[in-house]
C-alpha cells in the first residue's frame, strides 16, 4: 500500500502537469492546430483538446479504427471516388481532460508496467480526484496543487471490496485483517471504500448504500419551537442567542501541550538528518498530533449531537476560515525602504488558536447531526453579527464591549452565562 501511494501521487501530478501544459498551449495556438499553417481545430485532423490525446468522441463505431481512418482518409470517406465524409453522421463530441486520461491507463501500464499491480477502478478514482479538485477550483477555490507525501496520503476502492468478520478483500491486494469496529448492517451493500495512512497505521472508511431505507426526515419551518444563532469564538468556542456558551478545551494551544511540543521538535532537531533516529523522533511528534486531533475530533462530535438534540433550528456564521488566516500585508517604509512592523507575529498566535479551535470542522459536524436528528441548519452572512441588536437591529460597534451586549438604541441587555455545554 505504501508503493501504490508513491505511484498514485506520480501519476497524479503527472496528470495535472499534463492539463497545466495542454491550457497554456491551447492559451498560445488559440483555435489553430498549427500556427505554421494556421490549420484550425478540427475532430478529423487535430488531435488538441483538453489533456494530451485523442480529444473527440465518436458515438457509434470502434474508435480505434475511426482513429486510423481519419489519419488515412482525411476529408474523404473513400480515396477512389473522393466521396466527402458525411459529419452529421460521425457526430463528433469533445471529451473533457478526465474521460482522456482514463482512456490513456491502459497506454501507462504497458510503457510502466509495475502501475499493471494497481487495481483499475484505484487509478480511475485517482483521476477523479484531480476531477474534483478541478471543479473546487471552478466554484471558486484555489488552483490544484502538486501532491507530496504529506500531502497525499489514501486511495479509494468502487468495486471488489468485500468483508467477512474481522478481515477484508481488496482487490490486487488480498484478504487483509483489520480492526472491524463498525460492522455493516444487513442489506447494505458496499459502494467504495477508501484507504487512508495516518501517523498511527492505516484506517479504511467504507461508503454503504441501501435504497431501501428512506432519507432522514426534515421538520418543516411551522414546526421549530426552539431556534437559536451561534457565533463562534477562542475564547468561547460558541456562544448562542440565549445566553448559553461552550467552552473552548483549547487542546494544541494550552501550556502543557505547547510545552511538550517544543520538548518535541527540540529532539528532531538534534538527530542527524536522513537518520533512523530522527524518522523515529518525527513519527513519535506526528503521533502526538493525531491524538490532539481525535481528542478535537470526538469533543466536537459531542458537542455537535448535543446542540442538535436541544434545538429544532440551528445557524452558524459563514466565516471565510482560509481568509481570515491570511498574512498581514507589509508595510514599507517610503523614506528608508525598510519594512516596517505590520503584526504578522501576533497574528501568527491568533492563527494558531483559528486552526485549535477547528470552526469549519465543527460547523460541518454540526450540520451533520442537524441533518441525521431532522432538525435545520442555516448559516447567515457574518457582518455585523456581533453588533445588531435582536430586539430593534440597530447596528453600531459601540453596541459590544468585549463578551457584554447592550443596545444604545433600545436598551436590551445581553450576558453569556458562565456554562452551558460542557465538554
């Protein structure tokens, strides 16, 4: 498993280079397959498209052998009589990147044999994933990136996959023994399964399916007796319209934790670089960070089926969590050229205690319970959440004093209570 992850993130970045270099010679040449001729695209002559390779797709007929034909016969159903090739009748569609570098697989197993022990549907789903990254990027997420080992680290399974007790059959692998901590109920079947490596052993997430059961029912708007706003924080992680808080456990941030941090990274530092020594000290401060993070994982989960057991509605600020992490910009000095103090290193602490508190994780645990129990989830624009009044909605930042509310227009008065959720 540890070798197919190498040559699935081979092929993953070989992929995205591949469309990188098809866009910016597309962006050059333009709608000519030639510039020398200035010969336009066409589904016949060209073979330019979205990714290296055959870009059209011919419904009808062996592509293969239309391939050939087009190469032989150019503009011509037949050399003889020069008979012209009737296009309605060929009905031409252009593939997109994923549908092309599918159909080169079988081209990459046999000029790099070894990718032939990868199991098919892994090197399909692995373009997928390239697919899905595409499309983020579309919906306005930042451009794919470039895998490295810390960054690429599972692989998913759609057909094949079988379990019996406490072992597992992966196809091209075998029957593997695991911890089965959740069986699967009777009825469902297995629709993938993905195989991912942690700094603790590796875990297996399997996605069932039974049409059979009915969708988790959603009370209707007439129904909610109990809505409440959160608005999330660090030094409370929540704290809700009717007073109530949670309290921030703070799991990466406190003085023990950031303590033994340092103890730590002080020992991979003095190992000698490339050494077994220093794998180990990384893989002992790599497991330290997984226990925080199930620790955050199962607080969070907690605090998610709680809050959705107590309120029939529920809505969360949509907080842009990627930008409020952003650098500071500089500053420079005009006379000096120097730059000059801009806050970055505060800022780095606040940073620190965002990525600690784990906002977009806990606001998609959140809608999750909501969606199991039927209850509704909402998030509401976060502007001037914190500075409107609930009674009258008169905004002003006088409004708020650090954790006091008190509305300069009709008086009300707001006070979180010291605790209400415990963690």
């Amino acid at each position: 498993m540890d070798s197919w992850l190498d040559m699935l993130r081979a092929s993953y970045n070989y992929n995205l280079r591949d469309r990188i270099d098809t866009y910016y010679s597309r962006k050059v040449q333009g709608e000519y397959c030639d510039l020398t001729t200035l010969a336009e695209i066409c589904p016949l002559t060209c073979l330019v498209g979205s990714a290296s390779g055959y870009p059209w797709k011919i419904s009808g007929g062996a592509k293969v052998k239309k391939l050939e034909d087009d190469r032989i016969f150019g503009d011509y159903c037949e050399l003889e009589s020069q008979k012209q090739v009737n296009v309605p009748q060929i009905k031409p569609k252009l593939r997109n990147a994923g549908e092309i570098q599918m159909a080169e697989l079988p081209v990459l197993k046999t000029v790099r044999p070894w990718y032939g022990e990868i199991d098919s549907t892994v090197l399909q789903e692995n373009i997928k994933r390239l697919d899905k990254a595409y499309q983020k990027f579309f919906s306005g997420a930042g451009f794919p990136k470039f895998k490295n080992r810390s960054t690429f680290r599972s692989f998913t399974y759609t057909l094949g996959v079988k379990i019996e007790s406490d072992q597992i059959y992966l196809p091209s692998i075998g029957w593997v023994s695991f911890f089965n901590s959740r069986p699967v109920p009777l009825g469902f079947k297995i629709k993938s399964c993905t195989l991912r490596k942690k700094a603790n052993g590796w875990f297996i997430s399997v996605r069932i399916e039974d049409a059979t059961v009915p969708a988790f029912p959603t009370i209707t708007p007439e129904k909610v007796n109990t809505a409440v706003g959160g608005d999330v924080g660090i030094k409370k992680l929540i704290t809700f319209s009717d007073g109530s808080v949670i309290k921030n456990p703070k799991l990466s941030t406190n003085k023990k934790t950031r303590r033994l941090m340092r103890i730590r990274q002080r020992e991979i530092s003095r190992k000698k670089k490339g050494s077994n020594n220093r794998k180990k000290a990384s893989n002992r401060i790599a497991r330290f960070h997984q226990r925080i993070a199930n620790k955050r994982t199962a607080i969070q989960w907690k605090i998610a089926i709680e809050i959705s057991k107590r309120f029939d509605a529920i809505f969360l600020e949509d907080l842009k969590v990627s930008n409020m992490k952003k650098r500071c910009k500089p500053k420079k000095d005009e006379e000096t050229g120097r730059y000059l103090n801009n806050g970055q290193s505060r800022k780095a602490g606040l940073n620190r205690a965002i990525s600690d508190a784990g906002w977009y994780e806990l606001r998609t645990k959140i809608e999750y319970a909501a969606a199991k129990s039927g209850k509704i989830f909402g998030v509401v624009p976060p502007h001037y959440t914190s500075q409107e009044c609930p009674e009258c909605h008169h905004i002003d930042s006088s409004n708020r004093d650090g954790e006091k509310f008190l509305c300069g227009e009709c008086g009300q008065e707001q006070m979180p209570t010291k605790r209400a959720v415990s963690t």
